[in-house]
C-alpha cells in the first residue's frame, strides 16, 4: 500500500510551525520583560535593614559571606 503526504497535510504543518514559533516567541518575549523588569526593581531598592545586618553596623565589623 502505497501512501503520500497530500498538500493539506504540508499545509497543516506550516501552520502549526508558524503557530509555534509565534506562541515561542511571545513567551521569550514576554518572559524576558519579566526578568528584566524584576532585576530593575531590585536594583532600585534600598537594602533591606536586616537584624544581622544592624547588629554588624553596631558592632563595628563588616559582615563576611
């Protein structure tokens, strides 16, 4: 039994790649403003008062990782 692709099968696929590659992009795009607009946000935040951090700016000493 001999098959082929008929013309609406390749048309089907080229539909749903160009769907595909449209949902791919989108996310990226949307994703990557995402990520980007939360690390401009923490860059502009002041540092958190933290109790460790106080106690260290008490003491004198500089706080070691």
């Amino acid at each position: 039994m001999d098959t082929s692709l008929t013309p609406e099968f390749w048309e089907r696929s080229a539909v749903l790649l160009v769907a595909a590659t449209a949902v791919t992009f989108v996310l990226t795009a949307t994703l990557d403003a995402l990520t980007l607009r939360r690390l401009r946000r923490r860059a502009h935040r002041p540092l958190a008062h933290t109790r460790h951090a106080v106690e260290s700016a008490d003491r004198g000493t500089s706080v070691h990782c």
